[in-house]
C-alpha cells in the first residue's frame, strides 16, 4: 500500500507538538522546576532583598531597612530538528497501532502525528538531560542548573557538600550530609526538594528495603522487604526527593521548585513543527520532520541551593 501524507503541521497544532516535545520531559512533566512559557529572548526575574526592617516603635515614622533590587536573565537559545524518516521503516509499527495491538490509551490518528510523537519523544528525552547538565558550548544545548551552579560564585562554600560513589550502603548518611548543609532560612520552606540523580533515588528505594542495611532494619520500611516499593513518593528527613533523570550520576542538590526555572518558546512565533512528505519533490520514500523552538533553564538564588557532588570552580 502505498502512503503519502499530504498535511504540514504548523500554526496552532505547532504548539501542541513542542508542548509534547518540551513539556514532556520528566523533570518538566512532574512539577520539579517553574515553567515560564512564552519565552522569545530573555526573560527577567527580580530578585528582591532587604536588611533588618523591624525597629523599635517610635511616634515618626522613620524609614527602616534598604531594599535591594537585582535580577537574573532566563535566556533561551533557538534550536532546531531535522529529521529525515522513511516511511517504510516506520509504517509496520504506526499500522499495528491502528489496529488495535498496543497498551497505550492514546494512538497517532495519522501516520504523521506518529512520527512526530517519535521526534518528541527524542527532543524530550534531550532536554531532560540538558536542563540539568547541558553545556552551552555544545551543539543543542544551553547551559544547565548543574553547569550554572558549580560556576557561580554567589554559592557559599557552606552548601556545597562533597560527593562520593553513592551506594545502598552509605546513601542515607550522604543525604544527610546534603540536609544538614541546608541553611535555616530555607529549611522547611514549601516546595523545598532533595533533587537526586537517578543511581542515589535508586540506592536510597534499596537501602529502606532493609536486611540490616544503613540501620533501617531487617525487614526494611513497613517490614515489606525490597518489596516496600510501588513507584510512589519518596521522603528523606521530611523532604521530598525528586529524582531528575537528567541529572550527573552521584549529585544531587537541594532547593525548592520556585527557585528552579525553565523557559521555551511554547506559543511564540519561534516554535514551530512541519511534516514534509518528499515523494511528490523527489520520487523517495522519505518524510521530513521539522521542529523548531526555543528553551532555556537557571535558577534565582544560588544563595538558595545547597549542592552535593558538584564541585564548584568560583569557590
């Protein structure tokens, strides 16, 4: 049978596709970070600050305490996909969607729609990772929170905690060591979040298994075993863990989710995705998918950010 797309996605479906692309991202998709969309440029974020404001009451009024206005720049790059798929290659699996052989609860009305899920799946894929530990010198990246972090001075030495193989031996007494870096001002904060790489969320799930080990016990949390563990919400010392994929093997940092930010270009006119059919242009077998968008990630206070495992260059 042969197969040919005649529609080009742009315009309204546009934003719906780099919404899958960008937004589906794990740290993105499950509330880890403030998402700012809409982001041509540069976007600002104020950052307000004061000395002490309270004084003895007097009859006057005496103006106390100094305010001070500063701001960080969110600033996104502009990125591209092109992708160049045969339809051959692609057609036996979209067609045992269609008909029925799948688990998934939502298929790709169109064998267009199709490939463009596959190319989300990629680009989301790469900005899980990249919003953590992308490096802006590389080809399709900007420069992550982690990479940020370990070059800014503003971090007091105090949080910043030296990191080690993490293991389900020692995970616990290293999260710790994370907690206790945690200032005053910030612990017990709504929306503060140990962000933990995926092997410590890993070693963390098998050290609360128990059988002796890390002092939790033989029968481990709720005398359940390894078996303790269903993929629910994980806690350290009250704190939520958030385990980032996207993050460094062995780091981890502490802060809360609105002090984390990612911008992109969602409903800009800088997002846009095509689906180019080349058997009518040039006789193949071949489609074109075209994304472009732009995105970008940072934080507003390393003041606010306790890091393990990262070594920072500007201490």
């Amino acid at each position: 049978m042969a197969l040919s797309i005649t529609t080009t996605y742009a315009g309204e479906f546009a934003g719906k596709y780099i919404a899958a692309a960008l937004l589906s991202a794990p740290t993105i998709e499950n509330g880890g970070v403030t998402v700012i969309p809409n982001v041509k440029f540069k976007h600002v974020i104020q950052k307000f600050a004061t000395d002490s404001i309270v004084k003895d009451a007097t009859c006057d009024y005496d103006n106390s305490g100094t305010v001070t206005l500063t701001e960080r720049i969110l600033q996104t790059e502009d990125f591209q996909v092109n992708m160049t798929l045969c339809k051959k290659t692609f057609h036996s699996t979209w067609q045992s969607m269609e008909m029925g052989y799948s688990s998934f609860d939502q298929l790709p009305t169109s064998f267009a729609d199709y490939l463009i899920a596959y190319a989300a799946e990629k680009v989301a894929a790469s900005m899980e990772s990249t919003i953590w530990v992308g490096v802006n010198a590389n080809a399709g990246e900007f420069a992550g929170i982690s990479t940020q972090i370990a070059a800014d001075a503003a971090l007091p030495s105090a949080q910043e905690v030296a990191g080690t193989s993490v293991t389900s031996s020692n995970v616990i007494a290293q999260l710790g060591s994370l907690v206790d870096a945690i200032p005053a001002r910030l612990y017990g904060k709504e929306g503060l979040r140990l962000y933990v790489s995926q092997n410590i969320a890993k070693a963390y799930v098998r050290a609360l298994g128990g059988f002796a080990a890390s002092g939790v016990g033989a029968n481990g949390a709720n005398n359940e075993g390894t078996m303790w563990y269903a993929n629910g919400a994980l806690s350290f010392d009250g704190i939520p863990v958030f385990m980032a994929n996207g993050m460094a093997a062995n780091t981890a940092i502490a802060t809360t989710v609105d002090n984390l930010y990612f911008g992109c270009s969602l409903l800009s006119d800088l997002s846009e995705v095509k689906v180019l059919d080349m058997s009518d242009l040039d006789g193949s077998n071949n489609v074109r998918v075209i994304m472009k968008f732009a995105a970008g990630a940072t934080y507003g206070w390393a003041e606010d950010v306790c890091t393990y495992g990262i070594t920072n260059s500007a201490n």
